[in-house]
C-alpha cells in the first residue's frame, strides 16, 4: 500500500468543479479545503506507480494550479512464517 499527502492548489473560481472532481478519483480522498483553493487530499494505490499516476490525473483537472507531494508512506504486507526448529 502506497500513501500520499498532497496539497492541491487550485483557482478560487474552479474550487467547487475541482472538488467534485477529487472526491469522485478513485483512491483520492479529500481531508480539507481552504476558500483561497487549498486542499488537503490523500492518495492511495496498491503501487508507487498507480499514485504518481494519480497525480499526474489531479495535476491535470480543469482549474488546478499545482499538486505537491508533501508526504509518502508506503507499506509492506508481512507474511506470518511459523518457524519451527
């Protein structure tokens, strides 16, 4: 699981289209958003990849001036092995 924290800029006058653009990506949740057009979304992939994809996708909406990466988290599943001796 891979996690990232951005902040999207986006033209006051576009907030409300982009907003709805964000909350229906898949993988992206929006967390606040600010009147001036900053808004605090997450992105969530099963891959580095699928987020840096996303990204670019939010990057690329009507009204949005910048998407900026401000945190990354990614996890490893970890198997449960039984060791016996």
């Amino acid at each position: 699981m891979h996690i990232a924290g951005v902040v999207v800029q986006v033209h006051p006058k576009h907030l409300a289209a982009a907003q709805g653009e964000l909350e229906v990506l898949a993988g992206v949740e929006v967390h606040a958003i600010s009147p001036a057009g900053r808004c605090v979304v997450t992105i969530e992939g099963d891959h580095r990849h699928v987020v840096a994809d996303m990204m670019s996708r939010v990057n690329a909406l009507p009204g949005v001036l910048s998407a900026c990466m401000v945190y990354e988290q990614s996890e490893s599943e970890f198997i449960n092995v039984e060791v016996s001796q």
